[in-house]
C-alpha cells in the first residue's frame, strides 16, 4: 500500500504540471486570438489547480489536526 507521503508527492508533481498547462493553454488561445476562450480556460485549469492545493494542503496536515471532522 501507497503512504500518504507518496500521493501528496505526486499530487504536488501534477499541480506543477497543472501550472504549466494553465500558462501554455492562454498563450495558445491568445495567440489565436480567442481572449475570452483563453479566459475561461484559464479560469477552469486555475480552479482544478486550486483543489490539487487545497488536496496536498489537507493530506499534509499532521493527524492531530484530524481529531475535529
């Protein structure tokens, strides 16, 4: 079985990955000139991004903190 320190490492590798892709999909739409696609693209692969953070920040809370849910 995978330790939590194993998934939050790669749930760390696919926000970075997730940042590149944010960054390369608006150059591409705003160099085809699509500034609202790019916009809302932006908008979607930034919220995923947020929920990959929030994700790695809950999973690397120490368990004591765990006692409240």
């Amino acid at each position: 079985m995978e330790n939590l320190e194993t998934i939050v490492e790669e749930l760390k590798s696919i926000e970075e990955r997730m940042n590149d892709l944010i960054f390369d999909a608006v150059r591409l739409q705003l160099s085809e000139g699509g500034d609202e696609l790019a916009k809302e693209t932006e908008r979607k692969l930034s919220k995923a991004r947020r929920s990959l953070a929030k994700c790695i920040s809950t999973l690397s809370q120490p368990d004591a903190d765990d006692s409240g849910d």
